[in-house]
C-alpha cells in the first residue's frame, strides 16, 4: 500500500507521527506520505517539524515516510502563493483540500489548485468537467477518497477520470488508527467507486508512479 494522504497531531489527526508510521507498516504499507493541514499561519512549522520527524522514519523503519502538506481552507486567491511557499520551505508532496461536499469549501479551490500545479487534489467533490479535463492535461493527480464523507464523490470521479483520463488516485485521509487500510480493503474501495476491476491495478499503480517522481 502507498497511501500519499494522512494526519498526525501537527495538524487533526490523533497519533504522532511516529505511531502512524509504525502502525501503517504493521498495516503492510511501503509508503505513507504524512501532509498535515496548513495555511499562512502554520507551514512553517509544520512541514520543519514533518521533514524532520520523516528523516528519522526513514532511517529506523522499512516503511517511507515523505513530508508534505495538505492545503486547506484558503480562499482561492491563496493557493498559488502557498504552493510555492510549501515547496520553498521543503514540501516534498503538496496537496489541496478540495471542494468536498461535506465541508464548504471555497468555489474556485478546485481550478486553483490545478492551476497551481498541485501534486495531488484531494477529494474534489463534484469536479467540474473543465477542471477535470485542465487535471488531465495538466496531469494532476485526482484523489478518490477512502474517508467518510468526502468518499460520497468517489463515483463522480470516477466518471471523470474515464471520460477524461487524469491520474487517478486512492488515499485514505487517515486521521485515526481505524482510517489506516491494507492492500485488500483498498482494491475494494476502488471498485466500489466504479473503476472496473481490470482497471483496479492502473490506479494502485499511479500511487507508485507519483511517488517515483517525488
């Protein structure tokens, strides 16, 4: 399992980091990517405090661990400049919290975080086809969603990414120990959003190609 999106208590999650990275290696994961919320008043410390609390993953465990940020809540107008910060202060992965429909998120997140050139667009509800189709070009990684809630638009991406052909991706969004899944339960998640079973391995595969390029 390569799960590019989770929290630790840098942000709401529950578990140090620490924890969740030993637990998800119990879990079978090879890769947890650990991106914490931020805006202007937090990215400093947290992506500090992540790349230095990954270092010390790395070097004691087998599972990797990649520090990065999640993007959240920002006005639009935002996203760009806060990208660029999040990569100057040593983001490896950037990800932003996108127009779920269970929170309310700003109209216009979705095309900005695109714009931005974002590694991964989290839980983008219903994407407009536009964004989709600037994702795909742009080759965005779209995420599918195994958090309740933002999961309920799974099957709109789904839609989308056939029609359109954007990199796919499932994360977890962990923010508790019972959000953390291994290999079998993720494959099902997949399908339950409406990817075909022969199309299952392509979207695990795109987990393994946007860490590859990080």
């Amino acid at each position: 399992m390569i799960d590019l999106h989770t929290h630790t208590i840098f942000s709401d999650g529950e578990l140090l980091p620490s924890e969740l990275a030993r637990r998800a290696e119990q879990k079978g994961y090879k890769v947890i990517g650990i991106t914490d919320h931020v805006d202007f008043s937090n990215v400093e410390s947290v992506i500090f405090s992540i790349t230095r609390v990954c270092e010390h993953i790395n070097s004691s465990m087998k599972i990797r661990a990649v520090a990065g940020v999640e993007i959240t809540h920002v006005s639009p107008v935002e996203i760009v400049p806060l990208v660029a910060k999040a990569r100057q202060l040593g983001a490896k992965i950037v990800l932003v919290h996108g127009e779920t429909i269970v929170e309310p998120v700003a109209e216009g997140t979705n095309r900005e975080a695109i714009e931005a050139g974002v590694d991964i667009l989290a839980h983008p509800g219903i994407i407009q086809e536009a964004d989709a189709q600037l994702a795909a070009e742009r080759k965005i990684y779209i995420e599918i969603s195994g958090r309740k809630g933002h999961s309920f638009s799974n099957g709109h991406l789904t839609k989308m990414w056939y029609k359109y052909g954007f990199p796919l991706i499932l994360n977890s969004d962990t923010h508790s120990p019972d959000d953390l899944i291994d290999d079998d339960f993720a494959k099902r998640l997949i399908i339950s959003a409406g990817v075909c079973e022969n199309d299952v391995k392509k979207v695990l595969d795109n987990s393994f190609r946007l860490f590859e390029k990080l």
